[in-house]
C-alpha cells in the first residue's frame, strides 16, 4: 500500500488518538489534537501521562488507558519514546499509525518493522493533509 493509500485507511475511522498531545498551543502536539478537532474527527483522545485535560478534552497517560480501543495514532513525540508507544500500540493490536516529522529516525523505523508495523513516516504532516487552521 503506498503513503496515500496508507493516509486515507488513516483517516476513514477513529477512534483516535495522539499521543504527544500538550495544553502549550505553540508545539505540534496540541496543533495536530486541534487540527483533529476543526476536521470533525472524533472520538479524539489526547495522550500525555502528565496531563488530565487539554483542549476540554480528558487526557489519558497511554494508549492502553483510553475509554475505548483506539484505531489510529499520531505520535508526536520524541523517538526514543515513540519506541515505546510503537510497542504499546503492536500489543493492542494498533496498526493505523502517523509519525508526524521529527518523532521517527532508524532506530524507530526498525523497531516499527520488528513488530511488523507499517506506519506513515517520513512524508507529509497530518497538518498540511487535514488544512489545519490556525
């Protein structure tokens, strides 16, 4: 399946949910939990293990904490944490996976590949395909 194809199974159901998601409206996290919000896409769960609420939303500390399974993931974070959240997501059974630039590197892709997923990397933010607006 190429990126596009990849992106439009991405988008065409949720739940989902972003992991790296922040209250501070500068940094990508919160931009793409918001972009999520204008396009109408819901549920959307934010995902921050030191956070109980961002954008009137409940905040949860992973994956595995949210009211109900999660079908696609942006990860915005750094990668030696998106490590982590590959394997969390690989062990519910999460396949529908965006790594927004700057959270994936080698080491991330190959973990991605051990675990025998396939995520959107290294192409176009979620940001720039949904038309987030300031």
């Amino acid at each position: 399946m190429n990126t596009n194809e990849r992106i439009r199974e991405f988008l065409a159901a949720g739940p989902w949910a972003v992991v790296g998601a922040t209250s501070e409206r500068s940094k990508y996290g919160n931009k793409v939990l918001r972009c999520y919000q204008q396009s109408g896409k819901a549920p959307v769960y934010p995902i921050n293990p030191r956070a109980s609420e961002i954008e009137g939303l409940t905040a949860y500390p992973s994956l595995s904490a949210t009211p109900e399974p999660v079908r696609a993931v942006s990860i915005i974070t750094p990668p030696k944490i998106t490590e982590a959240v590959l394997t969390e997501a690989a062990r519910l059974g999460i396949t529908h996976l965006w790594l927004q630039p700057g959270a994936e590197n080698e080491t991330v892709l190959a973990r991605a590949a051990e675990l025998g997923l396939e995520p959107i990397a290294g192409g176009p933010c979620l940001l720039v395909v949904l038309g987030y607006r300031e």
